[in-house]
C-alpha cells in the first residue's frame, strides 16, 4: 500500500532543491533581488522539511543525504553563483577571478557531511550554518547593488569575505541555534537578545538587515561561546 506520509518530507526537501536551482539561474543573469527571494522560500522549505518529518516520524537516511544535496545548491551553490555574476561586472585584469567564490559551494558541501557526523549539533551549531551564510550573501550583493555601493579594491574584499565565511563554514567554532527547552529567559539569554536586536536592524537596514543580522550572529555566538 502506496504510504503518502513518508514521502511528505522529501517532496518538501525537492522543493528546496528546486528553489535553490532557480536561484542560480536568476543569479547567473544578475537578477539578484529574485536569486535572493528563492534563496529565501529554499530556506522555508528546509524548515518544514526536518519538522514534517519529525512530526509524521518517517525519517529515513535518504532524507537526510537528499536534504544535503538540496542544501547545498540552493546554499552552496546559489550563493556562490550569486557572488560570481556579482563580480564579473567588475573590470578585472585576471578573468579567472570570479571564479573562486565556488570554493564557497566547495566548503559548504563539506559542512553540510560534517553535519551529518556530528553528534554535537542536537541543540546548537558547530560553524556557521549553511542558510546563515547564503542569506548573508544573498542579502549583500542586493543591497549593495541597489545602493550602488563601490569603491576601489571592492572586489578584493569581497573574495576576502567569501574565504573567511567558507573558512566559518567549517570552523570548530559554537554557535547558538534558535532552539528552545523552554520559553523562560534563564537559559535562554543569548537568544531573545539576538531576536529583540533583529527588529530594529529590519527597520534600519531594509533588504541589507539579512547581512548585518548574520555578521552580528557570528559575533554574539564567538562572544557568548562558553554559555552556547
């Protein structure tokens, strides 16, 4: 008997990974506010896949190796195809340039299998999460060409960017997860001051929140590292 519930979570999952490979194809055509906002709906579709899954209890070890391969194109690839286009509109003497920001899809692959084996991760993260950094950017390159924001070696810096967030990636470095054992402050600190900071940065910087909120993740999660 043809069982539905099982393939709920995988269908969800493909859902993922379809948004994500409609992401690379807006990014490749610099379209970068719609690579953004499938990059964004991939990213609802990696929630609901896990929870689907956990709440129908039909989780399975292909699910996990499908969420990976989906997570990785549309937060591996996605971004980094994001980046590249980005860069490419820039004058640069060697062409072979852009092409380093897919050392990014390269090391988010490889965070993705470290997911998968370790068994430290239940309640938080070890390294950025893959989501995090395509949303930081994703995020970027839009508000930075809507604000038309460039300077001299701009290029230069953001390849800088995308070696220290591949770096992140993969980092043995705590970082905390929007996880809760219960809704009480005691315990939970860390987090309910990362959500509160997150309003005002919504109001302030518009479609470049994403990028600043993700830049001050990474900073309350190194400060706060001994109490994640």
């Amino acid at each position: 008997m043809f069982n539905i519930k099982k393939h709920i979570p995988n269908t969800i999952t493909c859902c993922n990974l379809i948004s994500g490979c409609i992401a690379t194809y807006y990014a490749f055509r610099s379209d970068f506010d719609i690579a953004l906002l499938f990059i964004i709906i991939g990213a609802v579709f990696d929630f609901f896949d896990g929870m689907s899954a956990r709440l129908l209890k039909v989780s399975s070890p292909i699910g996990k190796e499908l969420d990976s391969l989906a997570d990785d194109i549309t937060f591996g690839f996605a971004p980094s195809a994001v980046v590249f286009s980005y860069l490419c509109g820039f004058h640069i003497h060697c062409p072979f340039v852009p092409f380093l920001t897919f050392i990014m899809a390269a090391f988010s692959a490889l965070r993705l299998a470290k997911f998968n084996l370790d068994e430290r991760q239940a309640l938080g993260f070890i390294g950025l999460p893959t989501p995090a950094n395509a949303l930081f950017w994703g995020s970027l390159i839009v508000a930075l060409e809507q604000k038309g924001i460039t300077f001299c070696g701009m290029e230069w810096v953001i390849l800088l960017g995308v070696l220290i967030s591949s770096y992140l990636l993969v980092a043995e470095i705590p970082m905390f997860a929007l996880k809760f054992k219960h809704w009480g402050w005691k315990g939970n600190e860390v987090k309910y001051i990362f959500i509160l900071s997150c309003i005002p940065l919504l109001l302030l910087f518009g479609i470049g929140a994403f990028a600043v909120i993700i830049a001050w993740y990474v900073i309350l999660s190194v400060a706060t590292k001994k109490e994640n």
